[in-house]
C-alpha cells in the first residue's frame, strides 16, 4: 500500500489528470466563442448581440462553467494533494545538503594542503 501512496504522491499523476480537466474545460470555452464569434462575423454592428442560434450567453456560460470547475478542482484536488504531498514528503530544509558540505570541507582541505609557504 505505500508503494501505491509513493506513486500516487510522488509522480505527476495528479498533475497530468488537473492539466486534462482544465484543458477539457477551457477547450469548451474555446470551442463556444469561436461558434459566437464566426456567427457574429457577417451581421452588422446593431445585430452583434442579438444571435439565437449561438448567443453571447453560450460564451458566457462557458466561461462560468470554466471557473466554477477550477475552483472545484483547485479546492478539492490541488489543495489536499498538496497537503498530503508536504505531510508525507516534506521539503528538504533550505540550506546546504550534508554530502555538498562534505565535498566542500574537502576541497577547502586540499585547497589548504596544496598551497606552496
């Protein structure tokens, strides 16, 4: 079962799987201003809001369908993956690692050795 924790928490699967839902999502959003827009090309300037067939309120429910599912996927996948990312994997502390000071303090050391009085 760790394994499948490690898997889960440690690899981008939740990465790819939010970068599909919001891509899926803002694809429709995409796909609506694109109908009301061609729509809207050949009519004069008096009739640019008043299309029935693809209604600047197509658009608009497309781009509030939009940020309501980021909101969704942001509060209730992003936030606890990161939670439980940090609590089961924290960050190393901020500073040199201990293998890098080793390496340091030897080559400060042979710096020293090799210096000519």
């Amino acid at each position: 079962m760790s394994g499948f924790k490690n898997f889960l928490l440690r690899g981008n699967l939740i990465d790819l799987a939010v970068a599909v839902i919001i891509g899926v999502a803002f694809g429709s959003v995409v796909t609506t201003f694109t109908a009301w827009l061609t729509a809207q090309l050949p009519k004069s300037a008096s009739e640019f809001f008043e299309n029935t067939e693809n209604s600047f309120g197509a658009f608009m429910n497309a781009v509030i369908s939009f940020v309501i599912m980021a909101a969704v996927v942001y509060f209730f996948v992003v936030l606890p993956y990161t939670k439980a990312k940090e609590r089961y994997f924290p960050s190393p502390e901020p500073g040199t690692p201990a293998d890098i000071q080793l390496l340091s303090e030897i080559r400060d050391l042979l710096a020293a050795g090799n210096k000519t009085p």
